[in-house]
C-alpha cells in the first residue's frame, strides 16, 4: 500500500482485532504526527496514549458509550496547547490554529497507521470537561479527538463522495472551476507524467470498482 492508496482505500473501523499493538507502531504514528506543519511551527499538541482500560471505559461513558473505544487496543487523545498559541497568536491561535493544527496532526497519524496495516476511527463526539477530568488534562489543554487504533476485523463500508468539482470555484465562490486531475503538458512533464499517470490508473480502478458497486 502507498499513500494514495491509504488515503482513497481508508474507512472506518466497525470491530477491531484483540491483538495489542506494539508501541513501536505508535510511536511511528507519533512521530509522523509530530512532523506536520503547524502554525509558527508551535507543535502546539499534545498525545495521550491509553491502554489502560479502566481509563478507556472513562473515554466511553464520555464519548456517547461508543463500543470502539472499549474495544480497541489503543486510543490516542490528540490535546491542543491553547496557552502555546494564544501567547504568539492570541484570540485567532487560540480558537482557530490550535484546531487547525491538531486535525492536522490527527490527519497525518490516520494516513501512517494505515500505511502500517492498523485501522484507526477518529471520535470527534465527546464531552471536553469528562475527558479532561479523567485523564487529569490541565486548564490550559484542549481535548481535540480520540483516535481509536488497532488490527482492522471490520470495516465500514467505503462512503460516496462528491465529486470535488461540485466543491471547487475559481477566484471567486461559486465561479465554476474545470481543475481536472490530468496532468499539464510543459517542461516537467517526463518528471510528472508516469507519478501521475500511475494515479489516474488507480483513479480509474477506483471508480470502475465504484461503478459495479452501485449498478
């Protein structure tokens, strides 16, 4: 599996394998997180990694009782530093880059543990105050996600998505844009053109397999 294909193939995790995983696999996740740009190159997160599961039954009862967070082997609270920003960024770091910079961090650690064969299901519903209060996070530490981790035993079925042409203007909103994805002839089109074409051959893949699902 390449990046393309952990970004495109990606879905979340229904059921996870009970097999522990190994904190050399975390860490890797960590580390890639933790090389994502962030505003003023702050790093303005923090990463709590739970195991223990009595603190990951706290995690349920404060994320609507999701059984993922019972059954994974491993959650990941991604926390933002509102202090770290707000003090170079006052109000606009505080309430907008700190958010910006850990989903982020959270995008890239999904995209590694899949390239790492792990599944991952990013809870984004959950009360700040609970989860702050069991895993004894300060005032100024923000509660961003819960990243579940593990062996994928099931998986969601792959959702539809709206062409990004529907999504995209030019210049100004609603100002139809004709981006396609087909590379530009010019100068650089020997570098580019097989990265590219081998792209659009899974593109094509893709959306012929998507096609004989939906007839």
């Amino acid at each position: 599996m390449d990046f393309f294909d952990a970004v495109t193939q990606r879905t979340h995790i229904r059921r996870y394998e009970k097999t522990d995983v190994e904190d050399k696999l975390i860490g890797v996740m960590l580390y890639m997180a933790n090389q994502t740009e962030s505003a003023g190159d702050l790093q303005a997160w923090e990463f709590i990694v739970v195991r223990d599961n009595k603190v990951k039954e706290g995690l349920y009862n404060a994320a609507l009782r999701l059984n993922i967070i019972r059954e994974a082997p491993v959650c990941i609270v991604v926390c933002a530093d509102l202090k770290k920003q707000s003090l170079k960024y006052h109000e606009r770091g505080e309430y907008l880059y700190s958010i910006q910079d850990s989903a982020s961090a959270i995008t890239m650690m999904i995209v590694t543990a899949e390239l790492l064969g792990l599944g991952t299901n990013w809870i984004r519903a959950f009360d700040e105050s609970k989860v702050k209060e069991i895993l004894s996070i300060p005032d100024n530490i923000r509660p961003v996600g819960i990243i579940t981790v593990g062996y994928p035993l099931e998986r969601s079925r792959e959702p539809v998505r709206s062409p990004f042409e529907y999504l995209t203007w030019i210049d100004k909103y609603h100002k139809k844009s004709d981006i396609s994805y087909l590379y530009q002839t010019g100068p650089k089109e020997n570098v580019f053109k097989p990265i590219v074409n081998q792209i659009l051959d899974k593109l094509k893949k893709k959306e012929q397999s998507s096609d004989k699902v939906n007839k």
